[in-house]
C-alpha cells in the first residue's frame, strides 16, 4: 500500500510563487510515474503535470514556462514549482502516484491566487 502526504498549498497573490510536495511511503516499485493533476470548482481535474522515475515531464498548454515538476528519487518526493501565478490556477492540486501495481491519490492541497 502506498500513502502520498501533500504539503505547500496556501494563498498567494497573482505573480507569485508556491512549491507543492508530495512525498510517498509504501512499498512502491522503483520504476514509476508521479504527477499533479487540479481540479477548480464546477471543473473536471485535469493533468497538470507528469513526472517519469527516469525524468521525462510533460506539462499542460496551460502552465508551460510557469510551473516546474522535478522528483526527488531517494525521498520519494515530487515537486511543483508554480512561479508567476495566476487566478485560474486555483484549485485544489492532487499528487497522483502510478507503478505496475499501485495507483494512488493524496489528499489534495488548496491552492488560491488572488487577483
């Protein structure tokens, strides 16, 4: 069973910067992926963000040249570097954690960026 535990979600004003965490305890094979994904109110979640264990990324259109994925191997953790953000980045963010046998959700992380 693998447990993701966010952290780094808060309020900020539009043009600044927030680091999501998200780091995963279990038993997990070493070849994985870890990605964020969002959801706003009235909206379906989408894919912000994907990170392979080998580190291949991919972003959304949407978030290109502002955010920044990276991992963190040996502890397990992913990032979220959001930078120049904006009022339609606010949501609620999810880790999201994918092995051969694991598929797994954190608890979501609130993020608000106001005008």
């Amino acid at each position: 069973q693998v447990q993701l535990v966010e952290s780094g979600g808060g309020l900020v004003q539009a043009g600044g910067s927030l680091r999501l965490s998200c780091a995963a305890s279990g038993s997990i094979f070493s070849s994985n992926t870890m990605a964020w994904y969002r959801q706003a109110p009235g909206k379906q979640r989408e894919l912000v963000a994907v990170i392979t264990s080998g580190g291949s990324t991919n972003y959304v259109d949407s978030v290109k040249g502002r955010f920044t994925i990276s991992r963190d191997n040996a502890k397990r953790t992913v990032y979220l570097q959001m930078n120049s953000l904006k009022p339609e980045d606010t949501a609620v963010y999810y880790c999201y954690f994918r092995d051969v046998d694991v598929r797994q959700w954190g608890q979501g992380t609130q993020v608000t960026v106001s005008s």
